[in-house]
C-alpha cells in the first residue's frame, strides 16, 4: 500500500489547512481524474457538434460508438481485471517482480483477441462504411485494452499517470475535433461523425501509448510465463465471477432500457436510450464525493488497522490482543462507512433538491431530471454496493462477495424488467430498488463477516498444502510450455 497511501498519510499529518485541501484535491484526481476526464472529453466533442453542425443522426452515431465501446469493453474486461488485481498483488508480495510484464503480454494477447472477435463479428453485417467500421473495431479494442493496463498502474499506485494520460489524450482529441471543423477529412459517407471519431480515436490512442510507455518503464523485467495467471480461474473462480455479475449488474438497466419506449435506433447499429442514458450517467456522477472520501480514509486510517490485526494472527498475538484489534479494526470500518454515508446522503439530497433549477438552467428536459433524480439515489446505494464487496475481498470473504454482487445482478434486471412496462414515471425506479435491497443484504453480511473474522481467518487455514489441480491451472501450464 505505498505511493499513494505514503502520500496521503503525510498530507493529512499536516494540520494546515491548504494541505488538507491539497490532499483531497489530490484523491480527486487519483479516484475519479481518469472518469472525468474521459467524460469532459466527449462531452465537449458533443457541444463542438452541436454549435458547428445540426446533423443529429450522425451526432447519435458518434455517441452510439462511445456508449457500446466503454459499456461492452467494461463488461469483457471487468471479470479479468479483479483476477489479475489479485494475481498482481500476490506477485508484489513475493517479490516475484517477473511474472508481472509476462502476465501483462498475456492478458492484453488475450483482451485483444476476445474483443477483436466480438467486434468484428458485430459490425461485420452493419450498413456503415468500412472505415466507420475499422475506426469503431480499433476504439473497442483500444478501450479494452487501456481497461487492462490501468489496472497494473493502479496496482502500484501510479494514479497521477493515468489521469494525466486521459488529459492529454483527451486535449488531443478536442484539438483535433476543431482542425477537422474548419479542414475535414472527406469522407464519403457519414463524413462528420468519421471526423469526430477520428479525433476521439487518435486521442485515445495517445492516452493508450502513454500509459504503455509508463507500466514499460515500471516494469522493465519479466519472464516467459505469460499465462501463468490463468491458473487462477481454477485456484479462486469466484473473483471471476464477482467482477462479471457486479459489472453486468452495473449496466444491465441500461441495456434493457435500450429497448424501453426511450430506445432509439441509430442506422440499425445501435439501440440505446438517450434520455435515461444521460440520466443515470449523470446520477454516477454524484457519488464522486464517496470515491474520494472512501480512498482517505482506506489509506490513511482502515489499512493501518487491517495490518496491526493480521500482523498480530500472524505472529505471536494473544487471543484478547487479536480481538482487541478486531473491535479496532470493525470501529474504523463503522465510523469510515457511517461518516462518508451520511456526507453523501447530504451531497445526493442537496443536487435531488437543486436539480429542477440546475436542469432548467441547462435545458435538460424533464424527463431525463425526473430519471435522474431515482438514479441518483440509486447510485448513492449501488456505490457502497461496491465499497461493501471490495471490503469483503479484503477480508478474503469471496463467497459473500459473489453473494452480493450476484445479487445486485438479480435484483437490478427483475426489478427493471417489472417496471418497464408501468411506464416512464417509473423509469429508474429499478436501478434504485435492486441497489437498495442489495445494499441492505451487504450491510448484513459484512456485520456478520466481521463479527466473526477472527474464526473465519483460522477456520479457512487448510490442514495440509493438496497439489492444485483444474482445467486452467492444466492450460495454463501447456501455454505457457509452449511460449519455450
């Protein structure tokens, strides 16, 4: 937990005000710098089309590329990115630096595969000109990829790097955006959108060089086991799963509203809804706050208690010295969890209260304000959804993880599905209902986890090291045989 933990320790050390407030700057940029910057990005693309041009079906197209990219990139990649984060750490932790650049060549070999073939298999039939369809391929592998490599920087927590990375490459895209207004490339067809996605492509190729360039000069040793973190698909299955269905769970309304009364058509290449899109899309956008405080206090207060417990169960410690560290340990948690709640709570009733003057003044329609004023409680509850399953991940506790974000999954889609047809005053009600049930099955499995986490620690030990055996740890071995 270095780097960023070290530097946010020494901030908050310091009793002056200016350093405090550098200090959540600072967390800003490193939780939410790559979301927002992304997000400006495109939205600044979108109003540089609308003042220059009033083709709103090519606009859609555009924005039909950037939605299906970033929504489908997220759910292929989301299942790989908690295996390797677990993968990662447990490198780090031995020391076994070389296995890191290998697992990298073979998770991107990977990645570029599957969404190659997902890519070229969905826009293979698509009416759009192959270089339309060539510029969208390369965006979604590009996407999927940069998912990967963040996760290797966030590992060892160069966070500046990525948020500086999407920065740059989303400065580029913008420049480009205004060269290409006044000197446009003549496509035949469709020629607006081909320009914008161009620039968005060229900006995020820059934003995909710069964070290679940067996990290259961290990494700069390896080994040929390529594949050895598959074996992990056999060795811990379930975090495979938590990532698929918690990510799946995060975008499943959004897909079944595509084909709501909302959902438009866009040149028989994409569905999706605009209006309840840009809702709950600005609905996650509120519990920003959550991420920065819940980074704080993870750093600065929760691990420091975490490693005193485990040091003590590790070496010598009492029984009364391991449970006094617990109750330590589960005070920090609860303060932790109940203080960023309810500042939260606060931010989300405040902008809920606020939001007819804010949408008015910006002229949003009502019906997108009405949506997201149900999403953003809903995203007040689906975020701690999330701080829930990674706190259980940190106590080991996969079962209940898989438990949770399974859950999120059934709940969002049954309680989407119900509300559909009741009509729109209803949209969003069930995003909000399947965070909230969810939210409140975690609170009661995270009690009980940590009420007894000194018996599953010592319960969960195994009696004797049995030779691991499966199908991945079998594929993984003759990968990586052949890679000789």
């Amino acid at each position: 937990m270095a780097g960023i933990g070290f530097a946010l320790k020494k901030l908050f050390k310091e009793e002056m005000y200016s350093k405090r407030t550098k200090a959540y700057i600072y967390s800003a940029l490193v939780s939410a710098g790559p979301w927002i910057a992304a997000v400006i990005t495109v939205n600044i693309l979108l109003f540089l089309t609308d003042y220059y041009f009033d083709d709103i079906a090519q606009r859609d197209l555009f924005m039909g590329t950037i939605v299906y990219s970033f929504v489908f990139s997220q759910i292929i990649t989301a299942p790989w990115q908690i295996i390797i984060t677990r993968y990662i750490s447990d490198k780090l932790y031995i020391k076994d630096y070389g296995y890191i650049r290998a697992s990298f060549k073979g998770l991107s070999k990977i990645i570029a595969f599957i969404s190659f073939i997902i890519a070229f298999t969905y826009y293979y039939n698509k009416n759009l000109p192959i270089y339309y369809k060539y510029m969208s391929l390369s965006l979604f592998v590009l996407v999927s990829l940069i998912w990967i490599l963040m996760v290797y920087l966030s590992a060892v927590k160069n966070y500046l790097i990525i948020s500086k990375a999407f920065i740059y490459g989303g400065c580029i895209s913008v420049i480009l955006t205004i060269v290409f207004v006044y000197y446009p490339i003549p496509f035949k067809e469709y020629s607006i959108a081909s320009n914008i996605l161009l620039s968005y492509l060229t900006g995020i190729m820059l934003t995909y060089l710069i964070l290679m360039y940067s996990f290259l000069t961290t990494f700069f040793y390896g080994n040929n086991f390529e594949f050895d973190f598959i074996s992990y698909m056999s060795r811990l299955p379930s975090l495979f799963y938590i990532g698929f269905f918690y990510t799946l769970g995060l975008w499943i309304d959004d897909i079944m509203m595509w084909y709501s009364p909302l959902g438009v058509d866009i040149y028989q290449t994409y569905k999706y809804a605009p209006l309840y899109d840009s809702a709950v899309f600005l609905a996650y956008l509120t519990v920003i706050p959550t991420m920065i405080l819940f980074m704080v206090s993870i750093e600065t207060e929760f691990y420091d208690k975490y490693k005193k417990y485990y040091g003590l169960v590790a070496k010598d410690g009492t029984y009364e010295q391991i449970e006094i560290a617990r109750q330590e340990m589960e005070r920090s948690i609860n303060r932790q969890l109940i203080y960023t709640m309810e500042t939260q709570t606060i931010i989300t009733l405040t902008i809920i209260v606020l939001s007819s003057k804010i949408f008015t003044f910006l002229g949003i329609p009502l019906i997108v304000r009405d949506i997201f004023r149900i999403s953003a409680l809903g995203s007040l509850c689906n975020v701690f959804v999330l701080l829930i399953i990674l706190i259980l991940l940190y106590f080991e506790m996969r079962k209940q993880a898989l438990f949770v974000s399974l859950m999120f999954l059934l709940s969002n889609t049954a309680f989407t599905y119900y509300f559909i047809p009741k009509g729109v005053k209803f949209y969003g009600f069930g995003y909000f209902l399947g965070s909230f049930i969810t939210l409140i099955a975690a609170v009661i499995v995270l009690i009980y986890v940590i009420r007894r986490i000194t018996y599953y620690t010592f319960a969960m030990q195994p009696l004797f090291k049995a030779k691991e055996k499966g199908f991945f740890i079998w594929l993984a071995d003759m990968l990586n045989k052949k890679m000789y």
